[in-house]
C-alpha cells in the first residue's frame, strides 16, 4: 500500500489565513495546467459550476488563459448571488440555468471544451428521484447538447464500491458494483455519457473523484473536527483516499487533453492513508490526543492511482501539510460547511 511521505511545511505552505486566501489558492493554476489548456481551441464551460468546487475551476481556468482568446463559462442555477457575482468579477462569464430543464440547456451557447460537474449526493436517500434527475436525466441533456465537444465528467470512486484494502484500491478496469441509490445514479450518469459519445464521437474522461478536501470541507477536516473536540474516531473505516482540492482541480482542467474516443475512466485522488495515521497527524500539530474507537475492518471505498500518476503526474500537496492546515484553519474559527463527507457510511445511504 502506498502511503504518503511527511515533509516538512515551508514558509511557502503556511495556511490561508481567510477565505479570499484560501479560494485565490484554490483558483492558482501551476505551469502544467496553463501548458495544457494552451493546448485547447475555444471556451471552456464549467456546467454544474456553482457547487463545493466548481467556483474556484472556473476562477483557475480564468487564471490560466493567459492571452488565449477564450471564454470560461461558468453554468449553474447560482443559488447563492454572491458565488455568481464573484466570478463576473474574476473574468467568467456566467449563465444561471437549470441543467435539468431542456429549455435552458437548449439555449447555451457552444463551447468545445466541457467539464460537467453537476450532480447531487446527500439527500438521496430522501429525495431518490432528484437524485437520478441530477446525476442521470440532467447528464443526457447535456451529452447531447454538446455532441461532438471534448467532456470531462465528473463521477466518483462509489461506482465501485467496497474493496479489500490489501488489495490496494480499485482500479479503472474493476467492475462496477454500486452500493446503494446514489453510487447506482452515478453509474447511471457514467453511462449516459459513454452512450451519447460512442454514438457522436464525443471525445470523453470519466473523472471518477475520491474525497477532494478543502477547508471548509472534507475527510481531513471532518477528522480533525472531532480529534480537536476530543470526539473518538471510529475505525471501522480505516483507510480512505484524499486529494487537495487545489490538486483536484488542476487535474481536471488537465484532463481535457487526454479526453479521448473511445471514453476512458481515471481514478482522481492521492495515496492510500490509515484513517489513525490522519488522526494522529491532526494531534501531533495539534498537540493534541487522538481518541479511537473499534478496530480497522478488511474493506474501504479506496482507489489505485497508478493510471493517474502515469497520465497526469504532478506534485501533490503532502498530506501533513494538509492536517497542519486543517487545525489552523479551525482553531482559526474559519468557516465551515457543516457537509461531512460520510466516508465512514457502509451502507450507501447518504
């Protein structure tokens, strides 16, 4: 099992101070994603742009342009102004739209470069039915109104489901079998896509994403809540994989270019990691102990990286940066979402 390697933090990895620090570090993009979208011809539209991570792809796609005559599209029912009103100021030109509505899909403009990012999670076991109508009618309005453009579509390691943790993570090729309501939709929207492209020739990435973490939300922060408020952390999920969001999004950005005919799937995270070991990462910077309850079981939700070190390699940030972050940034007071990941959830209901 791979596992991350400590290094230590740098005056250039101290933690954002604020929320306008930490998106403008989100939105950053490096050398490797401004390479590649100078690759790519035309806009860029961000559909699903106004949830957890879209903001700060759009922003970063902007950041990157760099004299390239392109628009980034941001497209979304921009709920919240505020995230709409930001993003004018940064450059995007934004769309508020239903993507589930067929009028307003109908009524995009044309743009040959498409990341799709919509789609819901918590609440499935609720509301079923919007689940499927987010994660599988929405999708095929879109791959068809967009026949022809370059998709990376944003899925998730659920597709799987559970795994044996010796075994290393699943990888692209592993058969698919959901666990639950939500996994299943998402299995749904995967082949929707693939369906519409194979027919159009739609060039397609199936951007299957394990537990992005940001500040204000993810499996390190979720831990670092309760290892701070001396909350045990239950064990029976031992071993998760996390990726920066930073990361995350410079990587989707970079998929673009390796979308291709016939459509392919990548596993998007970082390393295997004992969910102990981030605990007692958080404590050590912390100062702190970490409490635990029960013992690691043999299965997790986990994904192999090999395909994505080879397609896309870049220097992630290390994961003791990222706990180090996680205590400043709550003992800090910054904000929170208060949307725990659920990675510890066995039965698929979310």
């Amino acid at each position: 099992m791979t596992r991350h390697q400590m290094r230590p933090l740098s005056d250039s990895k101290r933690a954002p101070e604020n929320e306008i620090a930490l998106d403008a570090l989100l939105s950053t993009p490096d050398h490797a994603t401004r390479q590649a979208l100078a690759l790519l011809d035309g806009d860029i539209m961000i559909l699903g742009a106004g949830g957890k991570m879209g903001p700060t792809v759009a922003r970063m796609a902007q950041n990157a342009n760099e004299n390239v005559p392109r628009r980034v599209i941001a497209v979304s029912r921009f709920r919240d102004a505020a995230a709409a009103d930001a993003l004018r100021a940064s450059g995007v030109y934004v769309i508020q739209a239903d993507l589930s509505n067929p009028r307003d899909v109908a009524t995009l403009p044309d743009a040959p470069n498409i990341v799709w990012m919509a789609g819901q999670k918590f609440g499935t076991t609720g509301d079923p039915v919007g689940t499927w109508t987010h994660n599988v009618v929405a999708p095929v309005l879109a791959a068809q109104r967009f026949a022809g453009s370059r998709i990376v579509c944003f899925s998730t390691g659920n597709v799987y489901g559970r795994s044996l943790v010796a075994d290393g993570g699943s990888r692209e090729d592993a058969p698919l079998r959901p666990d639950g309501e939500y996994a299943a939709s998402c299995v749904g929207r995967e082949r929707v896509f693939e369906s519409i492209a194979r027919d159009t020739g739609s060039p397609l990435l199936l951007y299957r994403l394990f537990y992005a973490c940001d500040l204000r939300y993810g499996v390190v922060t979720d831990i670092a809540v309760k290892v701070l408020s001396g909350t045990p952390i239950a064990l029976e999920t031992g071993y998760v994989n996390v990726i920066w969001q930073g990361d995350a999004n410079r990587l989707a950005l970079r998929a673009l270019t390796i979308a291709g005919t016939p459509a392919t799937a990548l596993n998007v995270t970082g390393a295997i990691v004992a969910v102990r070991e981030v605990a007692e990462r958080v404590a050590a910077h912390a100062n702190v102990h970490a409490q635990f309850d029960g013992i690691e079981g043999e299965h997790a939700l986990l994904g192999n990286v090999s395909a994505l070190s080879a397609a896309l390699p870049h220097d992630a940030l290390s994961l003791d940066t990222l706990c180090a972050w996680a205590v400043s940034w709550i003992r800090a007071n910054g904000r929170l979402l208060n949307k725990p990941t659920k990675f510890e959830v066995r039965d698929g209901q979310f």
